[in-house]
C-alpha cells in the first residue's frame, strides 16, 4: 500500500481533514505533516481576533496521522481500496509546549508501542518548521475493519 | 490455581478499568466485563495485556473473544497455565 492510498481511505475530508502527506511510514512509525490554511474555521473563535490552533486540533492532526495513518497501513492485510476502517479515539494524554500559528507546517512523528487486538496505542511528537517540539503525548484507539 | 486466588488476581488487574464502582464491589464469576462493569474496548485490551503479563501467557484473538465475563476469563488462564 502506497502512502496516496494511505491518504485516500482516510475517513476524514475539509474542514476536518488534517493530513497534507506522508513522509515514512514502516511497521514501527509514521512521519507525515499538515499545513494548516489561513481560513481554518476555528480561527474565527479561537481567539476572538487573535487566531492560534487549538491543541485539541492539534490533537486530532496527531491522531489521524500517527494512529490512523499508520493504523491502515498495518491492516494493510485486510483492507482493500473499498472497505472503509471503523475508528474509534480511546485514550490521549498530551503535553504542550508552544502555540501553532495560521499557514504553519508542522511534522508529526508517531512511534507504535502496542498494536494488538485491533488496539493501536503510540507515542506521538508535533515539531514546527523550525523543528522545534510544540506537543507530544500518548494517543490509543481501536481500528476495525467490518 | 485456587479460584480464590485467581480471581484476586484478576479483580487487582481490572481495577484501574472499570466504570462501574458498585458493579466491582459486588464482582463475582458472573460478572460480565462490558455490560456489569462498562469497560471500553480499548481497556479490555489493556486487560487482556495485563492478565498475559501477569500470568507469562499468551492470548490470542479467539481467547479475547469469549473472555466476556470473570468464570471466562479464569477458565482461559486456567486452561493457558496448564497447557
């Protein structure tokens, strides 16, 4: 399965879709990246006249890139290009360290600790483009393919 | 393994998961993981991980599918210690 492939069974699209493309991936992680646009619609509310990612969306580029991303890739098996994965968010636990502004690109590395009875629990970072770590936690959920 | 034994062993592993304080208190063999003591899907995984750990077994799919209740859960690792 190609990383195009990857994107394309991705059960997300505008405004909620938070992955630009994959960089690696193999059976131990994922490095893919997201830039966000100037006309997000949450930068209307988030903050009055004062736009900054919310790191509940953060959370989520994290997550649809470090565990759903990498989570098609190993049910690659037992996917095909017509079935669509079930997903489900578990569990996360996130640090912040710096805001992310309107038309930044940030990188998203994910290292797989468990995947087993459809559960996928990783360790995830977001660097900005300067490299620097804006985020990092433990993101769980399950994956299945009905 | 006494079932007295066992099932101390289990209750301390499924402590840290469950939803449902009342339904833990009162566990016996019939109480059912999801329905009694409303554990997610992702923590019956933890579960499962942690019984292997506990008793240095392994479980495969089809253990994780019939270990709905405390009586399946203890005839699985009875069944994986004696093999």
């Amino acid at each position: 399965m190609n990383k195009k492939q990857i994107i394309a069974l991705l059960p997300y699209q505008q405004p909620f879709l938070f992955v630009d493309g994959i960089d690696e991936i193999s059976e131990h992680g994922i490095t893919g990246h997201y830039t966000f646009k100037k006309n997000e619609s949450f930068y209307k509310g988030h903050f009055k006249n004062n736009p900054i990612t919310p790191g509940v969306i953060l959370t989520e580029c994290m997550a649809q890139i470090g565990l759903v991303c990498l989570g098609i890739y190993l049910l690659k098996d037992e996917l095909n290009q017509t079935t669509n994965p079930k997903i489900a968010l578990t569990s996360h636990q996130m640090d912040f360290y710096l805001p992310v502004l309107p038309e930044e690109k940030v990188t998203v590395i994910s290292e797989k600790q468990v995947f087993r009875f459809h559960k996928l629990k990783c360790k995830v970072k977001l660097l900005n483009s300067k490299g620097e770590l804006v985020a990092r936690g433990d993101i769980a959920g399950m994956l299945m393919i009905k | 393994m006494e079932n007295n034994e066992l099932i101390s062993k289990l209750k301390a592993i499924i402590k840290p998961y469950i939803q449902d304080e009342d339904a833990f208190k009162n566990l016996s063999e019939d109480t059912d993981f999801v329905k009694d003591l409303k554990i997610n899907s992702a923590n019956l995984v933890d579960i499962i991980l942690d019984i292997e750990d506990e008793f240095d077994i392994r479980l495969e799919n089809e253990d994780m599918e019939k270990m709905l209740d405390v009586k399946s859960a203890m005839a699985i690792v009875n069944t994986k210690l004696a093999g």
